[in-house]
C-alpha cells in the first residue's frame, strides 16, 4: 500500500497530464498479456501482426516485469502538450547511477541487456521510440482525444470540489481517507507530498491498473484508467447525410449519437470534436427544442426530445 500524504498546499498543486511514453509502456504490456481492456482487441490484432518484425527485444524485457518496470522509462509530462520526443531526450539525459538503480530493482531476466547503464539506457531508448512510432503513433489522434476529454471532466470537477471530487471515482484502488491519498497495491511506502504536489495522468491502456511515482527525483505521479476506454476503438454512427445538410455535420452527429443521454465530455470524446464545440452545439439544439437536459449529480445530461426523434426519423 502506498500513501501519498497531501499537504494544504500540495492539495493545491494537482494538475495533470499526457503521457505519450507511458501509453507505448502500456502498449507493450497489453501486447504481452500483462493488462488490457477487452474494447482493445483492434488495435491488438493489428500491433501483434507488426511484433515479430521490430527490433525491440530489450524494451519487451523491462515490459515483462511484474511489479516494477522503472520511472525513468516515463518521465513524468510537464502538462497535457507534452511530446514523444521530448520524453525520450529526457530518458537519454537520465544519469547513468539512477538509471542503474532503476534497473536493479525490475523484477524480470534481463539478460543480454549493456552492463554499462548509459548504455542500457540508450538501447532502451531507441527501442522504445520504435515502438511508440510503429505501435501507438499512428492512433495517437485518436487516443489523445480520449485522454483530453479525461482532463476536461476531471479539471471541472477540481474547479467545482477540489481534490476530492477529482478521485472520487478515479480507481477502486485510490481512495482519500482524510488528507491522506492511499493506493492499493503491493509495495509499501509513504510519502508527504510537496509543494511540486501531484500530476494526475490518464492513460487508456492503464485498465485494470493503477500506477504510481514515488522515487526520487521524479515528479509524484498518479496513473489511473481513462474514462470511456470501452469506446475508444468504436466508430460513433454516421448521420442521415440530408440531416447533415439540413443541421450541419457536427449537430447531425450529436443528434444521432444521443440514443441515449449523454454529458458534453462523454459525447465530446465518442465523436472527436472539442468540449467547447461539443457544448456550443448542444445549447443551440436545447434551445431549438431538439434536446432537453437532466441533472446526474453534478453531471448535466442531454437527451432528445420528442421533436428530436421526429426530426431524426424524418
């Protein structure tokens, strides 16, 4: 168990971001069986066909380990626009004594892999940035607007209630008990927070699992699953093409996908388009008398109306 203890000020330092080497680490631990959803079998069928052919039977070593997997492999993200390429020009800068240490503490046969850890560290490296490019790069788009729509949601509810309403719901293993953040798993520790506070980052390969960054000198970091993963590989329903040409293409399709309610976040994600498009589109149409809305909590759903369905039909 690991507990993370928050401080008045580290309470108010959450933010959050997205991690593109943290996704290829789960990419590859879902290619070997380590995790996965089930709404991930597309993309498995068509990454395990590439497998055979990339060198990177290094990187698939360190991916095979059970419990530790090293933190200099994913630096943590400064913030929701960090690159690929600027996390792999920090793994390349990570001092060979941490990088080292890191690596003694994997618990899988690493056999094979450069005794002198600078150069561990650089095959690791270039390996990894193979398999980000070939594996996770080409639906990066795609996943990206997963995870966005995953802050938008959860940066709402920071604004609304704090730290507690973020994780209220963040993984049956996190909870918040008092001023203390407590994470289920197997290794032990705690850890007071300081004024670098916490860096929240979803991740829609992280299912079933929770992840977490402790050791020094990284930034502490909460991995969790993303909101909508199931959703993630599916195509939304096309609208009638005459409604498009009566609604335009963006209304069309959220009139089409509502079948049933829905929040601007989840609708936002399913479709692709941007939280504030998304809502500028649904105020127009609840005004029309095309969607009418309830109250989930602190979650405000839109449905269609009446009208709604005839026009749809129509």
């Amino acid at each position: 168990m690991i507990e993370l203890v928050l401080t008045a000020e580290s309470a108010n330092r959450v933010r959050f971001g997205i991690s593109p080497l943290d996704e290829t680490m789960g990419a590859m631990q879902t290619l070997l069986g380590r995790r996965g959803h089930p709404s991930h079998l597309p993309w498995l069928r068509e990454a395990a066909a590439k497998l055979p052919g990339l060198p990177i039977d290094a990187f698939a070593k360190v991916m095979s380990a059970r419990h530790y997997i090293t933190d200099f492999l994913s630096p943590p993200p400064s913030g929701p626009e960090t690159t690929a390429s600027a996390q792999l020009a920090e793994i390349r800068r990570t001092p060979p004594d941490q990088v080292a240490h890191e690596l003694s503490k994997v618990d899988a046969e690493l056999g094979g892999l450069p005794a002198d850890p600078a150069e561990a560290r650089d095959l690791l490296a270039d390996q990894m940035e193979i398999a980000w490019t070939e594996l996770v790069e080409p639906h990066w788009p795609r996943m990206r607007r997963f995870l966005v729509a995953d802050i938008e949601e959860r940066s709402r509810r920071l604004a609304a209630g704090g730290i507690a309403l973020v994780l209220e719901d963040i993984h049956p293993r996190v909870r918040l008990i008092d001023d203390v953040l407590v994470i289920e798993m197997k290794e032990r520790g705690r850890v007071h927070l300081d004024r670098r506070g916490l860096l929240l980052i979803p991740g829609v390969f992280a299912w079933p699992s929770v992840g977490v960054i402790t050791m020094e000198p990284w930034q502490p970091s909460l991995l969790y699953p993303a909101r909508g993963v199931a959703e993630l590989w599916s195509d939304p329903e096309r609208p009638p093409g005459a409604l498009a040409g009566v609604l335009g293409r963006t209304k069309a399709a959220l009139l089409t996908t509502l079948n049933e309610p829905a929040s601007t976040t989840e609708l936002a994600r399913r479709l692709g388009f941007s939280a504030p498009t998304v809502s500028q589109h649904l105020t127009a149409m609840h005004a029309a008398g095309l969607l009418d809305t309830r109250r989930r909590g602190r979650e405000v759903r839109y449905r269609r109306t009446e009208l709604g369905d005839a026009l749809l039909r129509a």
